[in-house]
C-alpha cells in the first residue's frame, strides 16, 4: 500500500479534501472534543492555509475558518506558520503524526491514511458535475439548513414555540400546495393538520428540546418519521421534519443535542428520489437527505455563488442570530 511519505503535501490535500466530502464522519479531535467536518471548505492553491472556509462543528459549535494539513505536526513550527498573519485563522490543524504538541488556538485531528485511500480510491467518491462538485454540494446543503434555522429563530424570538410551529408548517403546507407533482390532499386534510400540529408528538419533541429534557434525539426523530401527525403520508411528514420541525429543533436545543440533530442530518438517508433533481443533476446521487437538500439550495441560489460558506453565510448574518455559529474562531470555552 502506498504511504503518505511517498506522496507530495499537494496531492494529499486534495486527496484530504475529498475524504472529507462524507459529512456523518464523526471524529475526536486530539483535545478529546467530538468533531465533524460539516464542509471541507475550498483548496487553496495560493499563500496561506491549505483548506479555506471550511465547516467544522465542535461540541456543537458550528465554526467557519481555515484548515491546514501537514504530515507531522511539528511542521507547523519549521514551517514558521505561528509567526504568519495568514495562518491566524485557522481553527483545524490536520496531520498523519502528532509528534509535537502546538502551543495555538485550533484544534488538532490526527487521520490515518490508509482510511483515505480507501474512500478516495473508491469509484462512489468519484462524482463530478459540470455545474458543481460533490463538496460543494455540502456548502449548499449547509446554508439551506443554517438559513431555515435562522429563519425560525427569529420567528421563536417574537412568536414563542407554540406559534412559530404553526406559522412554519402553514408556510409549508402553503408551498405545498402550489407545488404540481405532489400526493393531492384535501383542503380539510391540509387545515386539519395545521390546526393538530401543536397538539401532536412534533410540538411534544420540540418543547422538550427547549426546555432541556433528557430524550434521544435520533429515536425521537425515527417516532416522527413513522407516525402520523394528521392524516398526512409519510412524503409529507418528512418534508416537515426537515422544513420545519428540524430548523426549529436546532434553534432551540442545547449543545448536545444540537450534534445529533446535525449528526441526523448528515447521515440519514432519503426516502425517494426527486424527478427534478434526477433531470437536472443525472450524475448527483440522491442517497442522502443532505444531497437532496443541497441540490434544491443549488437551484434556489441559480449558482450565483461558487462559495457559499464564505461568501452568502457572512452576507446572511447567521453569527449574529444563532448563538452557535462561529467565524473564525474557536468558542471562548476552549480557549484554554
């Protein structure tokens, strides 16, 4: 098997980045904290640090900043990078050796490569498009998702949970409606599910997130899933756990629970395939929730932006609404 001392640091950067397009990957960072790779951000062929804007969630946090890899740790001293401006912004130190402990603000994840050769080698990690690439398909994914959790939040913070659940699924059931190819409800179906909602078992989840219950968010989920709300199918209730009741979740659950809900919707599977996304993007997989919904934000932004983590995230002003998200730095807790 060939090792990473054969290869050049630029080629195992790429190789890196595309190991991190699989965003369910859980990690522990060498300070003990869980870590996710949300996005893998960009390569940067320039100056500076080798993966730019990249998404990480830490204990919770979601952090935008930069990574940089080396093959032994103590490449970041003989390298000078403590001393660079360039590199004040990193919050991800990658090597394959932790041989020195680096006195700096980031976290350190330690990989081992034979686990990346096996994922880069494989034909299913070899997805390109013309219009965007596996990993960007992650940045979109992600701010559809930090979009409708900051949406909600501001909802919760005039309307409290009861109202804001009401208001999110009548706006849904409203789309819903106007939408050609869908499973056709009656008007009194769709009502009666708007009026049941703050009674069902999704309002019994959500406020028990907000007022900080021990529950199992993945059984929790799974009940929602399987379970009617009204008289609905399960198409439609799963298009409300992630269109509603998801983004409120997140905007109300505490920092446990906020990684297994992120943990659920990186890793759950889809229940059917969208016919237009299947015409518009033939070689995108639809194996995963996060596929679908990064396509759909895809086509939503028209492509406007090449990079959404670094660009529409800061223009949306996520930071200032969501009190877990981060730009370029690691939570005042782990300062020390």
């Amino acid at each position: 098997m060939e090792t990473y001392l054969e290869k050049h640091e630029r080629i195992l950067q790429k190789e890196i980045h595309k190991y991190f397009s699989e965003p369910s990957r859980i990690y522990k960072s060498e300070s003990g904290k869980r870590l996710q790779i949300i996005s893998p951000g960009t390569l940067n062929l320039f100056e500076g640090p080798d993966l730019l804007d990249i998404a990480i969630l830490l204990d919770g946090f979601l952090i935008i900043g930069s990574a940089e890899f080396h093959k032994k740790s103590s490449d970041w001293i003989s390298h000078n990078h403590s001393t660079n401006p360039n590199f004040q912004n990193v919050i991800l130190h990658i090597v394959f050796e932790n041989d020195v402990k680096i006195n700096q603000n980031f976290e350190t994840l330690v990989l081992n490569y034979s686990d990346i050769l096996e994922i880069v080698n494989s034909k299913t990690n070899n997805i390109e498009n013309n219009k965007f690439n596996i990993e960007e398909l992650q940045n979109f994914a992600l701010h559809r998702l930090l979009r409708k959790t900051s949406e909600a939040k501001k909802l919760l913070l005039q309307f409290g949970l009861k109202n804001t659940l009401s208001e999110l699924t009548g706006s849904y059931i409203a789309k819903y409606e106007k939408k050609k190819n869908r499973h056709k409800y009656s008007s009194e179906t769709l009502a009666q599910l708007i009026e049941n909602i703050t009674q069902s078992f999704a309002y019994e989840f959500l406020y028990k997130i907000e007022n900080n219950y021990k529950i199992n968010i993945n059984d929790s989920i799974i009940f929602l899933q399987k379970y009617k709300l009204s008289n609905e199918g399960a198409h439609l209730r799963r298009e409300l756990i992630i269109n509603s009741f998801l983004p409120l979740a997140l905007a109300l659950a505490n920092d446990e629970d906020r990684i297994n809900l992120f943990v659920w919707y990186w890793s759950t599977t889809a229940l059917n395939k969208y016919g237009l996304l299947s015409r518009k993007f033939p070689e995108i997989p639809q194996n995963y929730l996060w596929q679908q919904q990064g396509m759909l934000e895809y086509i939503r932004q028209f492509g406007s932006q090449n990079n959404v983590v670094s660009e529409v995230l800061k223009e949306y002003g996520f930071a200032e609404i969501l009190s877990f998200y981060r730009l370029g730095k690691i939570p005042i807790d782990y300062d020390s």
